[in-house]
C-alpha cells in the first residue's frame, strides 16, 4: 500500500490541479502492487486520456464493465483511482501509465467519531480497537501459556474495561452490537456496513469539497535540503468564484556561491488572458541584480564591478543628479548641449520614426523622405536591396515586390534589377521566380555579351497603369511565343518609321487576312501579294500597286545578277495588246530576209557560282549575231526592244518579238506560193492549148 502521510503529509491533502496553462495535469509512470485484486495510483486519473497498463506478457485491455473480469482485462474507477484485475494477478506487479489530476485524500485524523464521545475522531477509535484486540491477543497468549486448556474452555468473557460476561458469546454479541452501531451516522442514518458509512462519508465530503472549488484556495510550503543547495518555498493557488486563477510563490534558492529571492504572481484571466509579474534579487559574491518584470516590462538594477546599471521602461531620478560620463540610449531632454552624442536607438515621440543605431534598422510610418542639392543613397553591399511583401489570401504564400543591387557571377560587375519574386525577399534568380528587369553595365556587354533584361513570361508595353487600351505583348507562356499589338479592331500600328526603318526582317511566315502590301514609304507603289483567292475565286494574284501609275518588272537592269533563272508557268503569259494603249503604229517591214539572215543556235549558258549543277542545252539565237542583222536591215537598237544591253555590257533579247517577223515571212512565203499558183495554172493552160493544137494538126 501506498505510505500516503509519509508522500503527501498530514492533515488534509488538497492537490487537484485544474489542467490549465498555469496548472496543467502531469504524465504518470508508476510500478504499483496489487493487493486484494486492485491497486492504489498516487494521484486521480484524467478519463479523457484512458490509463495504459503494461506488463506480465499481457496485452492488456481496459473494459467498462466491472461485472466480470477476464485474466487481460482490467476496469478502472476514475472517481478514486482504482485498478481492478481478475484473482489470478494477486500480489503480483505491473506498470501503469496515466494523466494525473492530483489527489484529494481526507486524513483519518480529520474525520470525527459520533458513536463515543470518548474518541474525538475515528483514528483515535481505530488506534483504541487496535490496542483492545493487541490487548486480548497478548490475554489469551497468557492465559493458553500459563493454563494450558482446550481452546473451547478459555475465559474470553472480560472485556477491555473489566466488564464479565456470563459467556464469550456474550461478549462476541456485545462487541458485534457495538459494531453495529457504528452503522448509525450522526443523523440517524443505518448504513449496511462500517465501510458503507465511511465511504459515504468519503463521498459527501468530496461533493462538498467540489462545491467549494470555485471559490478554492490550496496553500503550501516546501524545504528541499540537498547537499550544496537549499530551496524553500512557499505559495498559493487560489480560483474565484467568476473562475479567474491566481498563483502566488515566494522562493529562496542558497547555494554556496548564490543567494536568490523571488516572488512571482501568475494569473488566468476568465476571458483566457495571462498576466505574469515577479521579482528577484540574486547575489553573488560580486554581483547583485534587483529585477522587477511585469508581463514582460523589465525594470532592473545591476551592481557588479563593471559599475551599476539601471534598466526600466520609466526611471524618475529626483533631486539634483550630476553624471560624469554617461551613455544614454534613449531620452527625452528639454534641452541638451553637447560636443558628443552616442545612442543606440533613435525614436520619435509619436513613435512613427524608429532607428536603430547598432542593427541599422529604420522603421518609419506615414513619412516622407526628401533630399535635394545631389542627395545619394549609396549602397554598400551586393546583397542591399528595398522591399515589400504581400501575402496571398488565396494560397497563403508571400510575394515580395522591390528594388535591389548585386554582382554578375564572375564577380566583375554590378548590376541593378527592380521586380517581384514569390517568398519574403526579392533577387535576381530563377529560385525565386523573379520577373521584372535587369539593368547590366556596358563593360559587362563587352565581356560577357549580357545586356539589359526584362524577365517573365508575359510582358507589356502599353498607354496606362491599369485601364490601358494601346499595347504591344510579348508572350512566352505557350509553345509558340508570341510579340503582338492588342486592340487591333480600334488602333493601327507600325513597326519602324518612315526615316527610322528596321534593315532586314528574318521570319519563315507571312500570315495576313487576305492579302500583304509591300509598298515604298512616300509613293503608292508597290506590290501587292494576295495570300487567298481573290473575289473572282480565279487565282491567288501577285501584282504592283496603281499600275496606271508605276510599271513594274520582275529582275533588274543592271546586271546578268540581277535576273530571274527560271520563270515557271502553268499557263502561257498573258500580254497587253489593246490598240488603246499603243501608238506610234506602222506596218512591220522586216520579213523574210530578216529572219532567213538570222542563225538559229543550240547552246549551254555557262555555270556560275549561282548554279548547283550544269546548266542543260537551250534553243535560241546569240544577241551580237541579232544585231548584226539588225544593223543590216536597219534596225534601230536603241528605238527598239528586241536587243537590249545591261549596265554590265550584257545583252538580252525578247524573243516573243521575233514572232512578228516570222508572221511576215510566212506571209511573204504565202504570196509566192499564191504567184507560183498562178502561174502553174497560167502554163497548165498554155499547155491544154498546145495540146488540143497539136491534136487537131
């Protein structure tokens, strides 16, 4: 059994802890026995977190049901921290874990015995009925040892006080009635047994306590002696009647080389607010500290050999006071005059401005910084930079917005980047996603070919902050990225100017709607490049712009490089030829003895670095051999188009114009043949003639 007065002392134990902040319930492990089938724990159980039995090789298993136990079951009573096991773990240990609330245990000292006057509580009764039957015991032992008799005939008819009975029967019935009576309580009522009484003797007293609760207050005190230590203790704990705790202790700890007092006051507040206030005075051998600290508010003194210190929120110096050297962190002087001003922290008196001298912390609120005549920020390390954060409701994640400087990787170069990036900081780095822009030097350009950036996915150029209407859009978010005016519907753009032009375009697509211009920057031509079919659905048309206006050619003029290889064709070209549109009109002279002048040749054209292969074999004339025979037959090289000569010297020929030549020629070839006609019928008759005058001779 537990030796409970020597554990929790006497009279009356009190220590129900109320499982709050300041009173919390404690985690037990006890090794207990049991005996006449249950054990006793030290303190109540918490039924909220269960009891945990181990031991024996049993897996054990808490019922609630009391009625019947099985050999690896256990029941417990939460109310007296009992645990009940089956008959056969009599006397036998086992290991038991358990959230305790306290005890609440009522000394025997403390309960009044009402059945006999002469007994002011039931210990001195108990200890009286244990003397008695000691008393008898050591009787009968006399008397078996001093008469030795049958036990059958011994005289056990004299009671403690002398009083005879005429048989030990007597006296049996005597002591039952006596026990009997001790069923009766002090109001009349009969109880079963001695127990029975006592146990609701145990129960009314715990209500009653439990009805003085709210208004409770448990005092105690402590001496621990330890070899080189000695700590006492005193203190209180006391719940009002609107629930509000309080705890009060005072303490000395003495060791050889300290001394510590302290008194601390801790309170719970009904609306679950905390207040803690204490103080302490430590003393050393060289050192002595008086602190006083109210949730959290510290005023202190400190003597030592360095000199003495005085800390606090608020210290009031009266009288005259002379300082010969002093720092003073933080003050609040009518006036001050000074060479020398030394400070750790600098604060407005509305506390908007804060400045911190030893970490460089700045805090200010609802201020404005102006600077003028060349003003610099300059900042000193690579890592310097000027930020804001924001959390996301949404995702609960932070993103930081700011302004900021650091080194390139190879250490030469400095660079600049204003921007966001996702956490509590921002950088330059992909780690932090970082969007925004990178402004680079030039000397860095020249080293490393890095220039300015703009980092992101998506980035804009445009009219307005946030109602923006005009805008270019770079986009790179998808498999194909993208740069792109918006609002096409209701603006028009350009890229590049009249007399700021971009050189070259390098793209492998032109896409339109139905047709893309090429047109010279002043003038209206051009050329006009439909990528649909037109109107007419007849063809997909390539053509100059305002050819009433402009002729256009395809290749140039000025150099065999100039020219168009191949011109491919899936119908015959399609040439002007209205009257209305020519002048200048006259009979074509040259004909047959042009055309018989000519030399039709067979010939390759000679492979250049243009050529991927050698070219094949054409049909056609040599342009000199043309002008020869033009010259012969009087043709004008420079009023006619058939012969041309480039401004390389090379000469060309439309060959389509030997057409007309050719025409006449087959003319000139009808008419004699016509004449020939003529005459061969002129001679058949001529020769019928002959014929019949032969005949009729």
């Amino acid at each position: 059994m537990l030796d409970i007065p020597n554990i929790y002392g006497d009279p009356i134990v009190y220590d129900r802890r109320k499982g709050s902040p300041i009173d919390p319930y404690r985690k037990k492990k006890e090794t207990v026995f049991i005996e006449t089938n249950y054990a006793i724990l030290s303190e109540i159980p918490n039924r909220r977190d269960r009891v945990k039995v181990s031991g024996l090789d049993i897996n054990w298993v808490e019922t609630d049901d009391r009625s019947f136990l099985e050999e690896n079951y256990f029941w417990v009573d939460y109310t007296y921290g009992h645990v009940y096991f089956h008959g056969m773990h009599q006397n036998k240990t086992i290991h038991i874990e358990y959230t305790g609330e306290g005890v609440r245990m009522l000394a025997d000292s403390r309960v009044y015995y009402s059945a006999d006057r002469r007994f002011p509580n039931l210990r001195d009764k108990l200890i009286d009925v244990d003397r008695a039957i000691l008393v008898e015991r050591n009787r009968i032992t006399e008397q078996i040892v001093s008469h030795p008799q049958p036990s059958e005939i011994v005289d056990l008819r004299v009671d403690y006080n002398g009083k005879v009975y005429d048989a030990a029967k007597h006296r049996v019935d005597a002591e039952q009635q006596k026990i009997e009576e001790a069923y009766i309580d002090a109001k009349g009522i009969r109880h079963e047994s001695l127990k029975k009484r006592i146990d609701s003797l145990q129960l009314a007293t715990e209500e009653s306590l439990d009805e003085q609760e709210t208004i409770n207050t448990n005092i105690w005190a402590e001496i621990n002696l330890i070899p080189g230590k000695i700590t006492l203790e005193t203190g209180m704990l006391e719940e009002k009647i609107n629930g509000e705790l309080t705890k009060i202790t005072s303490r000395i700890d003495l060791i050889p080389s300290q001394i510590q007092l302290e008194v601390q006051e801790l309170k719970e507040y009904t609306d679950g607010e905390f207040s803690r206030q204490a103080s302490t005075l430590t003393m050393l051998s060289n050192k002595m500290e008086l602190k006083v600290d109210v949730n959290g508010i510290v005023s202190s003194i400190n003597l030592s050999e360095e000199g003495v210190r005085i800390d606090g929120a608020k210290n009031h110096i009266t009288g005259e006071t002379k300082i010969d050297n002093a720092v003073i962190k933080s003050a609040n002087i009518e006036s001050l005059s000074a060479s020398k001003l030394r400070t750790g922290i600098l604060r407005s008196e509305n506390d908007h401005t804060t400045w911190n001298l030893n970490t460089g912390e700045l805090t200010m609120a609802s201020a404005d910084i102006t600077m003028g005549s060349g003003a610099n920020i300059r900042f000193t390390d690579s890592g310097n930079k000027i930020v804001y954060t924001q959390l996301d409701p949404q995702t609960k994640n932070n993103h930081t917005a700011g302004f900021g400087v650091g080194r390139n990787i190879n250490q030469r170069f400095p660079f600049s980047y204003f921007g966001t990036a996702r956490g509590n900081t921002v950088a330059a780095s992909d780690s932090v996603s970082f969007t925004g822009f990178i402004a680079n030097t030039d000397a860095r350009t020249d080293v490393d070919n890095i220039g300015n950036s703009v980092v992101g996915d998506m980035f804009h150029i445009r009219d307005r902050a946030v109602s923006f209407d005009v805008a270019f859009r770079f986009d790179l978010t998808g498999s194909v990225k993208r740069m792109h005016p918006i609002n096409t519907g209701r603006h028009t753009y350009d890229l590049g100017a009249d007399n700021n032009r971009f050189r070259n375009l390098y793209v492998d697509n032109v896409r339109s709607n139905g047709s893309v211009n090429i047109r010279d920057s002043h003038l209206t031509s051009g050329w006009l490049m439909q990528t649909r079919y037109a109107n007419d659905g007849s063809a997909i048309t390539l053509r100059g712009l305002n050819g009433g206006t402009y002729n256009y050619s395809i290749g140039g003029r000025n150099g065999n490089w100039e020219r168009i290889t191949t011109i491919r064709l899936k119908n015959k070209p399609n040439v002007s030829s209205d009257r209305r549109l020519k002048k200048d009109i006259a009979i074509l002279d040259l004909g047959l003895d042009f055309m018989i002048d000519l030399n039709p040749s067979v010939f390759r054209f000679k492979k250049t670095n243009r050529d991927m292969e050698e070219n094949k074999l054409d049909f056609g004339f040599i342009a000199q051999e043309v002008r020869e025979v033009m010259d012969k037959h009087g043709v004008d090289i420079n009023e006619h188009s058939l012969l041309t000569q480039d401004g390389d010297g090379m000469y060309a020929l439309e060959h389509e114009q030997f057409i007309a030549p050719m025409v006449n020629s087959i003319k000139e070839l009808n008419n004699k043949d016509i004449d020939k006609d003529r005459r061969i019928k002129d001679l058949e008759v001529k020769v019928r003639k002959l014929e019949e005058q032969l005949a009729s001779a």
